[in-house]
C-alpha cells in the first residue's frame, strides 16, 4: 500500500521525526499538531522545526501549558473528525496528563462498547544520557505498561522514528511514539515513501546470530549494537532485536529466536520493576522452555531515580561493556 | 467583539411558545420518570454497581440542550442520565446500558457512568471529575476548524471547578476564543460535601473572570431561564464570539449516589427546594402563560410513565453481552 | 396481586443488610415512594421505600439485629389492579441475574489454617538434579539419564553441552545417526525420481554359461593373478555387442525426442563406500574382453577411493548391476535416467536343466532387463535380451 521513492535518503533522527509529521500534514488535511511551543519555535527540541510556517498557525498550533487540557483536547478532536498529533514535550509529563491518557484515551473505545475510533498519537521525548535529572528523564516505556487500550511505539533509529511517527498517524487506535533525547543527531537512512505506510509488525531483527538472543529499545539498540561487535571478535554470535512495539507485545518473534539461540538478554532503560523486559522474559520461559540453557538476564536501570550528577547517571545505564560482559558470562557458562 | 457580560446583570428572558414549553415539560417528565425508575430498579436489583440521579436538575439539560443542533457536541458528567435523555436517547436504550445489557448504548461495557452515542454527539459520560471538559474543549477546536457554526457543551458540577482540568479548560478555550458553552450545575454539594467547605466563594461564575470569559448566573430550575442563557450562550459561539459560561443554580432531591441518604443535609433545606421544582415550575408558566389545566399534566404524566414503564420493563429482558474475547473492544484490528 | 419487597443491595459488594425498624405495619397502606421500615447497611441509615402503593399485606421478616442477606422477601405487598408493574416475586434472583454475575467472582477462600505449617508442594530428594531445561530435553530425547552426567555450567549444572559430549561416549546407544552425505543425498532423490517417474517392465532370461566359464577359464591360464578376467568382463562385452545389434536399447529418453546414441558407452555398477557408483566403459563395442578388463579395473579402484573425475561416471546409455557374487540369483534394478534399460546379473550356478529331453547339470545366470516403456517396447526388449544371450552362448564371438 505504499510506494518507496528511490532510495532511501540520509538524515537526522531530528530530521526524520521533522520528515514523518511533514509527510502526514501534506497527505491528509485532518491531521493537526500540538503542543508546548511547537509552532513559532519550533519545538524545545526543534522537532516541529518550519512545520509552523509551512502549513499554518491553525494546523500546527501552540498551546498553553496545559497537559490535560490539550491532551484530553486531542481525544475530542479525534471523536470529531481530526488526527491530531499532540507532542508532550517530556516523558515525564505524562504524569500530569495521566487521567487523561489512561482513564480517558485509553479506556473510551472499551467503554463506549467497541464501536468508536481514537485516531490520535502523542508523541514524546523521553530517555537519560542528557544529565536533564529524574524528572525529565524516564522513557514513559513502562508507565503505559499495564494500559490495554493504547499502543506504544519506541523509535530507535531515524528511519524507524520516520515509519512510527507515519504508521502512528495512520493508525485507527490512540499511539504513544516514545522519542529519545540522546538520538537526536544520530544519521542513518531513511526510506521515505508516498502514500499510506503498512503495518508496523512486532520486533525487528537487526542480526542474526546462533548463540544468544539480546533485545533492547529506544537508545539501548544502539548499545546491543556495539555489544555484538565486541562479542564477534571474542567468537560469539549474538541475535539482535529491536522491540520497537512495546504494547501490544509481539513476542512471537523473539520466542522463536530462543529456540534456536537457547539464551535471551533483555536491555532496557527501565527499572526493573514494571520494565517490559520482565513480561517477555516470562513470555519466552513459558514458550521456550524446553529450549533454554541458560536463566534469561536482564540489564535494567537501578531502583532509584535518575541522577543528576554525570558519573552517576552514566553507572544507572547499562553500558556496552557490562551488555558485552553480560552476554559472554551466558554464553560461557559462567553466569548465574 | 461585545463586552464582556458580567453575571450580575440580570438578562432579559427569551419568549417561548406553548408547544415548545410543553415540549421541554415533556422532556422534564421524562427524565424524572427515568431517575425515579432507575432508583426502582435498583431496589430490584437490575441496577449493578452504583448510579447517580438527577432528579430536581431536569431543567438543566432540557433548557441547555435545546439550543444544540444536529452536528453540535457534549460532554457530561456520571449524573448523567438528564443530558442524554433531553439530547434524544431511547430510554430504552439507556436503561438497558444501566442493567448491562448487550442493547445497552454501550452495549453493557460501560454502564450508567458511560453513556454515550457519537451519531447524537453524546461524546461520553466521565466518572472522573473534570475529564469531560478537555474532550469537549476538543470537540469545540474541531467545531472550530470546522467552521459550520457549530458548538461544544460541556455539564460539570459546582465540585468540579476546583480541579486543574476545569481550569485548564476555561484558560484555553477563552485564548483561543473556542465555541464551547460550559454549563454548571450548582447543586450546592460536591459529593458530601457543601460548597463552602471546598469553595471560597458560592457563585461560580466568578471564576470565569478569571479567564475574561463572560458568564450568567440563572434559575437551574427555571427552564425557560436556562433556555435563554444558553441560546444567548450558543449564538455568540456560533457567532465565533467564543466560550460563555452559565451557572445553573439548582438542587438534587436525592443523595449524591444510590448509597447516599443525604442525611447531611440542613432541616428545611430539601423542602424549601421541593417548593422550587422545575416540573412545579413549568407548569405555573403553561397555567398562566397558557391556560394549560392540569388534566393535561396528568395525561402527559400517565402518557410519560407509561413509555418509561415500558422501556425499562423491555431493558430487563434485554440478552446479557456474551462472556466473550474482549481485545477487539479495546483495540481496533489493523491488517496490511 | 401480592408483591414480594426485596432487602435491596445499596452499595458495590454489599451482600446484607440490617432491617432496624418497620416504620409501617401489616395492614397499612403504603403509597408508592413512601418509608416503610428503615435499613442499616455498611455505610448508613437508609429509609426502604415502597415502590409501589397498595396495602403491606405480610411481614416476613422482623426487624432486628440480625443481618438480612441482599434479595431476601422482607414484606408482602398486595397492590391494586393493574395499574402499576407488579416487583417479581420471590426468587426473581435467576430470572433475572445471569449464569454469570458480572463482577463477582465465585472464589473460594482458602483459609490458612494457623499453627500448621503448609504442606511442602514437593518433597525435596537427597539429590536435586540441577539441569538446564534445554538439557533435560535433549537428554530425554538421547535417552541418557542425568544422574549419571557431569555439568559444566554454572553450579556444576548439566547444559547443553555435557549432552554433547555424553552422545559422543555413548556406546549402547539405540541406534546412530549417519548424516545424509551429499552422495546419500543425490542417489536418494534419482532414485526415487527414477522409480516414480519411469514406466519400468521387467524380461528374465536364463544363459548357460559353461562355454564362456571354459574359456576363461583358459584365458586366465596365461594371465597374472592382478589381471584375471571376470565374468562381468565378458558380460559388458557382450552388452556392448548387443547393443550393437539392438541400438533402440542404446538410447537416452528426452521430454522430446529420444536420442538413439551412436557410442555404445556402458556404466557399471561399482560397490563404493558412500553408495553405488557406476564409472562408464567408454565405447565398449570397440573394446575386447582383456581391454575391458583393465580398465574396470582402474575405474573400479578409483570408485571406491571416490576419485573418479565426473566425465568418468555421469552419461552413458546402458547400465548393468551384477549381484551375482553376492549369490543373488536374479534381481530387477533401477534405470539410471536417462538411460532406457538397465541389465540385473545375477549368480552363474548349477541348476538343472533339460537337454534332449532329459535332466542334466548345467551352469545357468538369470539376467533381467528392466526397461522403459516408454522407450522400448516387449519385443524390443526381448531382441535385446536375446541377442545377449546368443553373445553369452557362443563366447568365441565377443573376442
């Protein structure tokens, strides 16, 4: 259903989120954007950056600070014939819209007996690495964790914020695209296309390997990356996946992956607790379980908030070298 | 642009004829036949969970409703029975939503706090306090955009001026000069609660100042009042002349929910309300107005009962929704 | 008509209540939203009202402190006419409420019974086997018991790995796994291919072969032990001159054409290692018995050693499998596609025969012509077959 043009053109993760909502607002005249200073300035982030002044003040529009109001907003209009894209600048914020986000969005179609569409995403900027402190550092992976009714995109790469963001606006259900702070200036090709996107499936696979499976989201798919690398030279194959639909969990992919690798490291930039890699560790031992040779492992961020302070915050990620490490421990029989 | 009408300024009733007046006590009859039946049938135990009734407000929504038109939208609050009767529900349809049942509006999953029909422009009921104003601030950017003269309504009661979505909500409608028509209905109690022990003040319509936006203060029983206000309300919106917002003072003869006796409330306080019911109202304008003899009120009463009668006989035999797989409810289906 | 007035249920999950005081009494009459008796339930003080008039007719239950479950008939009201609904009667609970019941779930409570300590789910053995899941299974699947493994991973658990190792020492093992060879593999698909496709039928015929076991036998006389001539020798010798006579039987079979070959290239079944190869005598017409001899030979040996260069085994337009040392009396093979036919030998053996009439002991060989019908019909065949035998009879003729 959708037409590629050529090939695929290099760009920004910025660029590409810029790219995604561009392409939307020029295919469909109901889709509308906003958000805290997303028209005249462009965005804190500049992610709406020229947006404004390419499709008017009324298309994309700046709104007080105001996250449940505009937010709820975004419901009504999506009852009343708009797709609109409402941007919170932060993660964090979604604590201060959150009876709208799960009581209301979340819920409303269920409510109203199954017949009613929310057309409507929000996308948000979340993630550590930026020393921005606990408020304004939590991905938003896991509060929306336990909330049927919704749908959460993670975007990894310039071309999977490009395809999320598309897919998102297209889609019928209300989406959640979780945007990370840290892959602003990251480049890498992007594979524009005219016309509506397809589906966005469950996990992607980014290498295929024979001796352990390692999943991640958002930021941490780059750390895996570097991780495979290094596991290559000292003779381990690992199997890569980005997760990039945190809900629904598709985890027939990764279950299927275990199979053949017998070992799953899961890599997260969540606390444990309420972290998705918990539910698909527990999905994989249920499925897989005859297949394993090893007790899955997850790396996750510590059970205290954020730190301020740059020493601190980078121990509370998981590093490459503690992913490296962790995956060879497995993989070589000295793990737990 | 017209002065900013302030709430002490008594404003001048709009003349209405005989039939539309019997048409808004016919209505008025209705829901407190409906209130009345419901409380029956909790007793009967058809009426699962709790519900909240509205007898005593029936002038509220009947004179605030007439004024919408076909394509115009609201919100309201789980006391909501009255504004989805006065827009045109079958009290058929809505009972069978209070006994959970398939043919229920909602088709029995939401229940009496989520009433709701889109092709009506009911938007939904909301059981949080507030949440319905966003999501009718919503629905008047649509209207909007939309620029066919139309109009958003949101009910909420006194309680709900104290939450931040309420404030939200004026601030941005009045910025952007939104065609959305609140509608108070003071009934003096939040909950248990009496309005100045959580209000600083008793007329509502003060807040509204705060936004610059132009208010009334009416007789919530007084249909013919009400009426006025909200056409008055209605055409500046229409006129894109923006929100207004009216305070409907009034009383609810029962408690707040079904287990609520209302022994709180001061001696004298219930009868001095009862002398000042909306249907006694009425039919003081249609006798002397009208020379309408009270033979005509019995037969509309018997008529009115007997409709509501047969509803509610009907919903209780109305199927059960079938024990079944609910995601779909939850979620649309995408495919490629 | 008598209606039944229910203890109602007043709030989520109340499922008794109190009847504190009737504030009427039987006999009266009630009006329709009037207070009849007052109820306590878990949050308050709650006038029951009636919800239609008539007259209370019967009190069922008193009032007092006793909690009344949800549903129970506290009075009887005997309303007038028709004019009002009748409220169900006694027992409306299944009429009305479902299989069911929304939000309540029928849970039983399992109560812990203090001072006893639960009962251990399992009871732990002495010895507590620690084994990864992939393990256990790859090692229910070898049919190795883990009591008798060593486990390299973490903990001295048993991992894949040791499993590995344990197939390896495994002697008495039900059986062994041969991987497929990409030889296996090639043999088993023409074969199969071969045996489905082709229309097979079979000739049997029976040659004496006393003349020609004579001859070489003086033949060989002269010869040094590393260059005795064969009977199969003799045997492609004679195909070759067959084939001669017979050239439809020297054919390749096409989707469109059959290709009558002009060289007479025969291959020869040779026993190897991985399976049967069959290296090609290469215009064997124009080879005599000793010729023949030698270079099965060498071709044979390189057979078995696997060095045979491709052009050396793949062609060909006649093919003959001897079982014969075997002491196989007669067989039917397989064609080779694309060949058309293919000649069985079975052993040279003593067997009775009739000679002018009477009983005598003669050297037979049972030969069987496996042939193509879509290629070679009967009579063909037998030609063939024939023209073979008379080569094998009169064995001065395959000089």
């Amino acid at each position: 259903m959708s037409t590629a043009s050529s090939n695929p053109v290099e760009m920004t993760y910025r660029e590409a989120i810029i790219a995604a909502q561009r392409a939307e607002l020029q295919a469909d005249p109901r889709v509308m954007l906003m958000g805290e200073d997303i028209g005249a300035a462009g965005g804190s982030f500049k992610l709406t950056e020229g947006l404004q002044a390419e499709f008017g003040k009324i298309r994309v529009r700046d709104t007080p600070i105001s996250e449940q109001a505009f937010i709820g907003a975004a419901m009504g209009m999506a009852m009343t014939g708009y797709r609109p894209i409402a941007e919170l600048m932060f993660a964090d914020f979604m604590g201060v819209a959150f009876d709208q986000i799960v009581n209301g969005i979340a819920k409303h179609r269920f409510m109203q007996g199954g017949t009613l569409e929310l057309p409507l995403v929000i996308r948000t900027v979340g993630g550590a690495g930026a020393r921005f402190g606990a408020q304004h550092s939590q991905t938003g992976e896991s509060w929306l964790l336990s909330v049927p009714g919704l749908k959460v995109f993670a975007a990894a790469s310039p071309n999977e914020a490009y395809h999320l963001i598309r897919a998102a606006v297209r889609d019928p259900n209300p989406v959640v695209v979780i945007e990370h702070k840290f892959l602003f200036t990251r480049k890498g090709p992007v594979q524009v296309f005219d016309g509506v996107v397809s589906l966005v499936e469950g996990p992607r696979q980014l290498r295929e390997g024979r001796d352990v499976t390692i999943v991640a989201s958002l930021a941490m798919v780059e750390r895996i990356q570097s991780a495979a690398q290094q596991l290559e030279a000292a003779g381990i194959s690992a199997e890569l996946f980005d997760m990039r639909v945190i809900r629904p969990m598709q985890p027939q992919a990764i279950v299927a992956s275990v199979r053949k690798t017998n070992r799953l490291l899961v890599v997260e930039e969540n606390h444990s607790l309420g972290g998705w890699g918990g539910d698909l560790v527990s999905t994989v031992v249920a499925e897989a379980f005859d297949y394993l040779d090893a007790p899955p492992e997850r790396l996750t961020l510590p059970d205290w908030p954020v730190p301020y302070s740059p020493a601190l915050e980078d121990a509370a990620l998981p590093s490459v070298d503690r992913i490296t490490a962790t995956a060879r421990a497995m993989v070589e029989g000295r793990g737990r | 642009m017209s002065a900013i009408q302030h709430h002490s300024q008594p404003q001048p009733e709009l003349a209405v004829g005989a039939d539309q007046l019997l048409h808004f006590y016919r209505q008025m009859l209705l829901i407190r036949a409906f209130e009345d039946k419901v409380n029956e049938a909790f007793l009967r135990n058809l009426v699962f969970g709790t519900t909240h009734l509205c007898q005593g407000q029936e002038a509220v929504s009947v004179g605030a409703i007439a004024c919408l038109r076909q394509h115009d939208s609201l919100t309201y609050t789980y006391r909501g029975h009255g504004q989805v009767l006065a827009r045109g529900m079958a009290p058929e349809v809505a009972f069978a939503e209070i006994f959970g049942r398939e043919t229920g509006c909602s088709r029995g999953l939401g229940g009496s706090m989520h009433l709701a029909d889109l092709s009506l422009g009911l938007l939904g009921s909301f059981a949080i306090v507030g949440a319905g104003l966003p999501v009718a601030l919503g629905a008047a950017i649509s209207a909007q955009l939309d620029n066919r003269g139309q109009v958003a309504m949101t009910f909420f009661g006194d309680g709900a001026t104290n939450i931040g979505a309420f404030h939200e909500t004026m601030n941005m409608a009045a910025v952007w000069k939104l065609p959305l028509i609140f509608v108070c209905e003071n009934n003096l109690y939040g909950e248990y609660s009496p309005i100045l022990w959580t209000t600083p003040y008793e007329d509502l319509a003060r807040r509204a100042e705060a936004y610059a936006m132009p208010a009334e203060i009416v007789d919530g029983n007084d249909v013919v009042a009400v009426y006025s206000a909200s056409m008055r309300a209605t055409e500046r919106a229409r006129a894109g002349e923006g929100p207004t917002f009216i305070e409907c003072k009034t009383y609810r003869q029962r408690g707040h929910s079904r287990s609520d006796p209302a022994k709180y409330r001061p001696a004298g306080e219930l009868d001095y309300w009862l002398e000042r019911d909306p249907l006694k109202q009425c039919e003081a304008r249609l006798q002397s107005g009208f020379a309408v003899q009270q033979e005509k009120f019995d037969a509309l009463r018997a008529e009115v009962q007997q409709q509501i009668d047969t509803a509610c006989e009907a919903a209780a035999e109305a199927p059960w929704p079938e024990v079944r797989d609910l995601g779909p409810e939850s979620l649309v289906e995408v495919r490629a | 008509m008598s209606t039944a007035i229910l203890m109602p249920s007043l709030s989520p999950g109340m499922t008794e209540g109190k009847l504190v005081q009737w504030l009427k009494k039987e006999g009266d009459f009630v009006k329709r939203g009037e207070a009849i008796a007052e109820l306590e339930t878990d949050k308050s003080l709650l006038d029951l009202e009636a919800a239609a008039s008539g007259r209370l007719e019967k009190i069922l239950v008193e009032a007092g402190e006793d909690p009344v479950a949800v549903d129970t008939p506290l009075a009887l009201l005997a309303t007038e006419g028709g004019s009002e609904r009748p409220v169900p009667e006694a027992g409306p609970a299944a009429a009305i409420t479902p299989e069911v019941q929304p939000g309540t779930e029928t849970k039983e409570v399992q109560r812990p019974v203090f001072g006893n300590p639960p009962a251990t789910a399992a009871v732990t053995s002495a010895e507590r086997i620690a084994a990864s899941p992939l393990a256990k299974s790859l090692a229910a699947e070898a049919g190795i018991a883990l009591q008798e493994l060593t486990g390299s991973g973490p903990g001295g658990r048993i991992v894949k790995a040791d499993i590995g190792r344990a197939q390896g020492e495994q002697p008495a093992a039900a059986y062994t796994l041969v991987p497929h060879s990409s030889t296996r593999r090639i043999i088993a698909a023409r074969l199969a291919e071969a045996a489905s496709t082709i229309p097979h039928f079979y000739l049997t015929i029976d040659c004496r072969m006393d003349a020609l076991l004579a001859l070489r036998s003086q033949l060989n006389a002269g010869l040094p032990a590393s260059d005795k001539l064969s009977v199969n020798n003799f045997i492609i010798r004679a195909c070759a001159l067959a084939l001669r006579k017979v050239p439809k039987v020297n054919a390749s079979w096409g989707d469109e054409a059959i290709k009558l070959l002009h060289d007479v290239d025969i291959a020869v079944a040779v026993a190897a290692p991985d399976g049967l190869v069959t290296p090609i005598v290469r215009k064997a017409d124009g080879k005599g018995v000793a010729d023949i001899a030698a270079e099965m030979k060498q071709l044979a040996g390189r057979a078995r050693e696997r060095k045979l260069r491709p052009e050396e085994f793949q062609g060909g337009g006649f093919s003959i499998s001897n079982l014969g040392m075997y002491g196989i009396r007669e067989f039917t093979a397989i064609i080779n596609p694309p060949h058309v036919a293919i000649l069985a030998v079975g052993a040279a053996e003593q067997r009775p025969v009739v000679q002018d009439g009477a009983v005598v002991a003669a050297t037979v060989m049972s030969c069987t012509l496996s042939c193509d019908h879509r290629a070679i019909d009967g009579a063909t065949g037998a030609e063939f077959l024939g023209s073979f035998r008379v080569y094998i009879e009169n064995p001065h003729q395959l000089a």
